[in-house]
C-alpha cells in the first residue's frame, strides 16, 4: 500500500464513500506501522461534488483529457505569437469542448448515483478553464486527485474570446453637426460614469461574498478535519479494540487449557501419593513379619 494507489482509490470513490474509506486505510496504515503514510492518508481532502465530477471525467473520457491538453497547449502558444486568427478559432474550439465536457461530467456523475446541477456543472467548466489556461493546473486535473474545483490564474488573456473593437471613423464632423454629437457624447459619458459606480459596487459586492466564500469554506474545512480526526480516532479504537478482545479470548483459552491441566496433574499426583503409600505400607508390613 501506497499514497498514490490509496488516493487512486479514494478520489474514484463517491464523495459520500470517501471518508469511511480514508479512515480504513488510515488504520491500515497504522496497523502496518506506518504512522508517516497514515498521516498522509489523513491529510487527504474529501472532494467537493464538482471535484469529483471533473476527476469522474478523467478517470472515464482520457481522450478528451489528452484532447483538452493539446488545445490548451496551442492556446497558449497561439497567445505567445499573438496569432489572432489562430487564437479566435482555437477559443471557439476550447468553448465547443469545455461546454461538452463539462455536460458529460454531469452525465457521469448522473450515471454514477450522484446527480448534481447547473452549479456543480458551471465549477467544472472553470476548472476546464483553469487547465487550458495554466500547464500546472492541467497537470494537477489529469492526476484525477482533485480535492476542489481549480480557478484560472490573473493574467491569462487568451482564456475568453474577444471580438475586435470597431475601428474609429476617420471622416471629420461637420461642423454643423457639432451640437448633435455633444448631447449623445455627454450622456455617453454619464452613462459610463454609472457603470463605473456599478461596476465598483458589483466589486464589492463580489470581494464581500470571496471574504463570506473563505470563511464558510474555512469552517467547512475545520470541521471536516474534526470528523477526520474523529473517524480516524474511531478506526484506531476499534482496531486496538479488536486486538484487546483478540487477547482476551487468547487468554481465556489459555487459563482453560492451564486449568485443564492442573486438575489432570493434581489427579495424577494424589494417584501416585496413594500408589507410593501403599508401597511403603507394604515394605513395612514385610520388614514386621518374623523371619520363618
């Protein structure tokens, strides 16, 4: 037994199997007297449902996987040349797979007892993202290991699809028109300005609710930790129980036999303690008789 085949194991499992199945491994471990790798074990998160989805992916289409990496490999090549019709079409690619993908996750993960919705289904596609759009991330995805949803780095331009911004005119207004472009212009510029108050507002809004993610996701954390701790703690106890009652039955089997044994030894003493009397009685009864 080792981390990489226990973790084959585990992250193939539903996400409701996986803690019970950690914690018998972790005493397996410990049984094998090997507290470094049940400590590993241990430290094996339980995935989210949409990690699981993208591992079930993995584990069930490796010809999408390998389809997937190609196209973010030329994606990212695409972007260092700045090739932009190259680029363009390889993004319609990449959307045209990603949103496959990520609805054959759900298809799996349906088949596999465990349905799971547009949410679960959206996660996936942003992990897909995230593997287009950094080699590590794919790296990490193709394992099959994920323990949550992976997210796309800042700076990776070529993850969206862009449409060319309108070339502007080059023919001049006339001048009698200039009273008609300023009204347009300025209410151009207050709607703008909305947006960017908007904008800002819909930011906040967003790092409010990342701050409420972490949190929720750190309490989430801690108590799965807890019950791992505790699950582990349950198969410990049960196999030192185990072995204690192993141990007891051991040595009652032991007192029985020695008690078995003693009564045997006991009877046969007093037989020879009556056989070495009546022996002795016998050697007196002849040194008493007078000689004929």
């Amino acid at each position: 037994m080792d981390l990489e085949s226990v973790a084959d194991e585990l992250y193939g499992l539903p996400p409701g199997e996986f803690v019970a199945a950690r914690g018998r491994h972790v005493a397996a471990a410990r049984t094998a007297q090997d507290p470094e790798l049940a400590r590993q074990i241990a430290a094996l998160r339980k995935p989210t449902l949409a990690a699981w989805a993208g591992n079930l992916l993995v584990r069930s289409a490796p010809d999408q996987v390998d389809a997937l990496q190609r196209l973010g490999e030329g994606l990212r090549a695409a972007q260092d040349r700045l090739a932009g019709d190259q680029l363009r079409e390889l993004t319609r690619q990449r959307n045209a797979l990603v949103a496959e993908l990520a609805r054959e996750a759900r298809r799996l993960a349906a088949e596999a007892g465990q349905p799971v919705g547009d949410a679960v289904q959206h996660e996936v596609e942003t992990t897909l993202h995230a593997v287009l759009a950094d080699p590590d991330a794919a790296r990490e995805w193709a394992a099959g290991h994920l323990a949550k949803p992976l997210t796309t780095r800042p700076g990776f331009p070529g993850t969206a699809a862009t449409a060319p911004a309108p070339a502007p005119s080059r023919r001049p207004a006339r001048k009698r028109h200039l009273k008609l472009v300023e009204d347009p212009a300025k209410a151009r510029a207050e709607e703008l300005t909305r947006a960017r108050k908007e904008a800002k507002a819909a930011e906040r809004e967003a790092r409010d609710q990342d701050k409420a993610l972490r949190r929720d996701e750190s309490q989430r954390d801690r108590a799965e930790s807890r019950l791992e701790e505790a699950t582990a703690r349950v198969a410990d106890l049960t196999e030192q129980l185990r072995s204690a009652e192993k141990a007891e039955s051991e040595a009652r089997e032991a007192l029985t036999h020695a008690r078995r044994t003693l009564t045997a030894t006991t009877r046969a003493t007093r037989e020879s303690r009556r056989a070495a009397d009546r022996a002795a009685a016998k050697v007196t009864d002849l040194e008493s008789e007078p000689d004929p």
